[in-house]
C-alpha cells in the first residue's frame, strides 16, 4: 500500500476525533491534543508547556517507511524524545499501534488500540495513588511540606528547630530514593545497551562500565615480577603504585599480577530542569485552578497532612521547664 492512501486514511480518522481527544506519547507520557489537521502537516498542542508544533507528512512517511522496512516493528526509543508525538498520532491508523511494554511500533492488518487518552485512562492519569512500600514517597511529601512553609534562600536566619527537620527529611529522602535508585538500575541494566542513550521525560540514561581490580596474592605477585627482571624490593608490600609504575617498563600484562573484576551501571547522563519545572508548575496551576470534588478532597487531605507534620516534625530539647 503506498503511504499517500495510509495517510489520508490518517487524516480521516484525525478528522472524526472529538475537539477534547487527547493523546499521549510512548515513553515519555507527554499528553497532547490535534489542533488542526492540514493536507501536509499535523498540528499539536502540549497540554503542560502550551507548545504548538506542527507534525510534517514527510516525517510521518519517514516514519512509515521505517516501520515497512524493520518487518512491521519498530523501537520507539530509537527516536528523539521531541519526535514522539509522531507515533503516537499515527497509532489512529487501523494498521498501527503502539505496543508500551515492548517499546515497538506494530503494524498489524487487524485491528489496533491507539494512543488516545479515555476519560477512563485520563483519569487514572490524573489520580494520585501512594504506592505501597516505597518510604521515600512518604518523606518527599514531608519534605516538600517542610520546603513550602519555609524560606531557605538563606538557610542562617532559619531556626535551629527548622534546620533540624530539613536536614533529617534530607537524610531520609537521600537513603531512601538512593535504595530505590539502585532497584532501578538493576532493571534497566537489562534493556540498555552501550553508547545507547536512553531518553524519558525528564532526562536519558546509559549504559557504562567500570573496572575494579585487586592485587593477587603476594607471592604470585613477587614471583611473576622477579621472573621478569623486577627486584622484590622495588615492590615490597606489594604497592599497587609501584606495581603499576613496574607493568609500565615489563611486557607482563596487567592481569598477571592483579584481579580485574568488571561491572556494568547505569549512569545519568542528562537532566532536563526545564521539563521538570514546567511539570511541576502545571500540576501545581491544574489544582489550585479546579473546582471539583476530587481537588476539594485532596485539598483536605493536605490539610490533614500538615496537621499531621507538626506531630512528627514537633522539636523539643532533651531538658523541658
């Protein structure tokens, strides 16, 4: 089928959806809307950053084409992160889905789900859960609660008893989101490769490596090194300095005299401070914008929250009048 009849096709069903259809994009779950629909371009709107920007047909072909050429699958991840949009709107074709836990764009002759957003799926979106188990939930809340009622521009004109809490909400946080960081690591060392960035919304990971090693034992050590020339005393006490300074003059391979253990972590590569602000701000607008009864209960539950807080934050010193 030549992409001039899938992409008119596309432009059918982009005509027909309701002006309140939202759609969402794989892996970063950008939400975004169809503002206009020309016979050469797309245009989107971003419901967090207000961005207008206009999808072109060729990339769309572009797109297409990669999908026909991989045997109908294709890696969303190989795509930059301000491309996404585009699979997620030509997901409204019957022949193309988006599969989120294989990361893979699909063409199938039957048919597919999309990449809209239900008032069943938005409002999921929209609930705020707290996750069983996670601590670090629990003391980021406390946390920015402590944050919002006080001004640490300059931290010397806070009282002794705020330092005390912020310092102790800090801790908490840090061991916290440091344990769950490395349970995700692990997970994702998995499904990265190297030098292949992998992008969400708020930044990218990669995959690296780093290399441990240790002196073998001493004996083996002293004995490699004196069969090739190396007195016993200019490494006596087996120095890694000087055993690196005696490989530098020998041809004896760094793995005869040391236990090279080898590793693989994730790494930060990239944080988008932007992103993370517009985010915040716009859940922040969204809640003191909305009148419904789910934002007037949240609201309480805040307010339950704060009471709670000065019970468990409460400061007193060792010796009461």
């Amino acid at each position: 089928m030549p992409f001039s009849a899938s992409w008119h096709t596309l432009l059918e069903e982009l005509d027909e959806l309701p002006d309140d259809a939202e759609f969402i994009t794989p892996l970063s779950h950008d939400t975004f809307r169809v503002t206009d629909v020309q016979e050469h371009r797309v245009v989107v709107t971003f419901d967090d950053t207000g961005e207008r920007r206009p999808l072109k047909r060729e990339q769309f072909e572009t797109l297409y084409r990669r999908i026909r050429d991989s045997n109908g699958v294709f890696e969303i991840d190989r795509l930059p992160p301000d491309a996404r949009a585009y699979p997620a709107v030509l997901s409204l074709h019957p022949r193309f889905e988006i599969d989120e836990e294989q990361v893979v764009a699909v063409e199938k002759e039957d048919g597919t789900d999309t990449q809209l957003l239900s008032d069943e799926s938005a409002s999921a979106e929209n609930d705020r859960v707290e996750p069983d188990g996670v601590d670090v939930y629990s003391d980021a809340l406390l946390l920015i609660d402590a944050l919002e009622r006080q001004d640490i521009s300059d931290l010397t004109a806070l009282e002794t008893e705020a330092l005390v809490n912020l310092y102790t909400l800090c801790s908490d946080v840090q061991r916290n989101a440091n344990d769950l960081r490395q349970d995700i690591a692990d997970v994702l060392l998995d499904r990265l490769h190297h030098d292949q960035p992998v992008h969400g919304q708020y930044g990218s990971v990669q995959r690296t490596s780093r290399r441990n090693r240790s002196l073998k034992d001493e004996e083996d050590v002293l004995a490699t090194l004196e069969d090739a020339g190396i007195d016993r005393e200019r490494v006596t006490s087996i120095d890694s300095k000087k055993v690196d300074e005696a490989l530098e003059v020998t041809g004896i391979s760094e793995t005869d005299v040391y236990e090279v253990d080898e590793s693989e972590y994730v790494r930060k590569a990239e944080v988008d401070e932007d992103v993370k602000e517009s985010r915040l701000q716009g859940l922040k607008d969204r809640l003191a914008a909305s009148g419904d009864p789910e934002s007037d209960e949240l609201r309480q539950e805040i307010v339950a929250l704060e009471e709670r807080i000065d019970d468990l934050t409460s400061f007193s010193t060792g010796t009461q009048m």
